[in-house]
C-alpha cells in the first residue's frame, strides 16, 4: 500500500501483513468540520 488516500488509516503493509486495524487520520476531523460548516470554513 504504497499511496494511501482517504479519510481512514488501515494497518496493512506492501506486503499484506498487518493487523487491518483502522484509525482516523487528521484529516477525517478537518473533513468533518468542513461538511459541518458547510464548506465556510476550510481552515
């Protein structure tokens, strides 16, 4: 998993070895107050 896009973090490598667990990235939060804002903010 060479490029990793997205809003959500997935433990996996190249290889497919991990735990597949997910976490937010920091941009999930950002994302989330845009929509909230509806695009007001985008700081």
């Amino acid at each position: 998993m060479k490029k990793r896009y997205g809003f959500i973090y997935v433990d996996k490598d190249n290889e497919g070895n991990g735990t597949l667990a997910r976490s937010r990235k920091k941009s999930f939060a950002w994302y989330q107050q845009v929509i909230a804002s509806n695009g007001e903010n985008l700081s």
